[in-house]
C-alpha cells in the first residue's frame, strides 16, 4: 500500500523526526505512521542512520596560526612576466578566428585574378593586350567625361570660371 503523505512532506518530516525537532504530538502521529508505511520507515532509518554519523563525527583541530598563514597565501603573488599576464587575462580563443580570416585574405590576394595585366599576351594573339590597353583608355576617358575633366589635361569644369 502506498504511502498517503506527499513526497516533499514526507521528506520533512522523516528529517524532523531524525533531527527530533518535532513536538510530542507530532513525533506520536509519524510514529504511528511509520508502522503502516514501509517507504517511510526506511527513510527514517536512513535518516536516522546519517545522523548518529554526524554525531560521533568531530572536526579536526585548527592550528592557532591558520589565520595568519591563510593571510600570508593569500598576499603572496609569485610575479609574472607581461606577456603571461596577458595571455592569461586575454585568451587564445579570440586569435582563432582573426587568424583565421587573415589566412583567408591572404590566399584570396594570392589567387586573385587580374585580368592578365602582369601575364604575357598568348603567342596565337598578340594585339590583344593593345586592345586591352585601348579600351581601358577610352573607359578612363568617358569616366574623366563625366566628371567634368576636359581630355586635354584642362582643368575641371567646376573650377573655370564664367
């Protein structure tokens, strides 16, 4: 048969009943129910077990100059070097990613194309770079067109005068 009291309630008092903090009246009625409910009796038991434990147990004596000692740890600082304080303080994990991404720059201007402007022109085609070479010239000249510069080297148009 199951036990009637809630778990959390019944946790409480099993402790109270070890701990006997419980009144006359009280410490009665869960002794009554300690002889109906298994669950119960054997936390009980357990309980009462840890604490005839804590009872006999006696802490070890602390020596008289702990304080002092404990003072004395706490202000030593063993020097450190600049750059292991920094390394301690500032990490490793945010240098991954940074070197990451300058990596990946790094091969991007290698392997960047430019348009065969540093390459010789292929031996089949030779007038292809002065193609290349006239049309980049022309663009330049529309661009300075539109911008107001005159092509013979005059001043911008904003600056003339009127």
């Amino acid at each position: 048969m199951g036990c009637w009291l809630n778990k959390s309630v019944a946790e409480e008092l099993v402790v109270a009943y070890a701990a006997r903090t419980l009144n006359a009246d009280e410490e009665a009625d869960f002794e009554r129910h300690l002889e109906n409910c298994d669950g119960c009796r054997e936390l009980a038991a357990q309980q009462r077990a840890v604490w005839s434990v804590l009872e006999e147990w006696r802490p070890l004596p602390v020596s008289p100059d702990f304080d002092r000692k404990l003072a004395q740890r706490i202000a030593y600082t063993k020097p450190n070097g600049w750059w292991q304080n920094l390394f301690r303080t500032w990490g490793w994990r945010p240098l991954i990613p940074l070197a990451a991404a300058c990596t990946g720059l790094a091969f991007a201007f290698l392997l960047k194309n430019d348009d065969g402007a540093g390459a010789p022109a292929p031996a089949n085609q030779p007038g292809v770079r002065i193609e290349q070479q006239v049309e980049h010239a022309l663009d330049d000249m529309d661009m300075l067109k539109q911008i107001g510069v005159d092509a013979a080297g005059a001043k911008p148009r904003s600056s003339q005068k009127i």
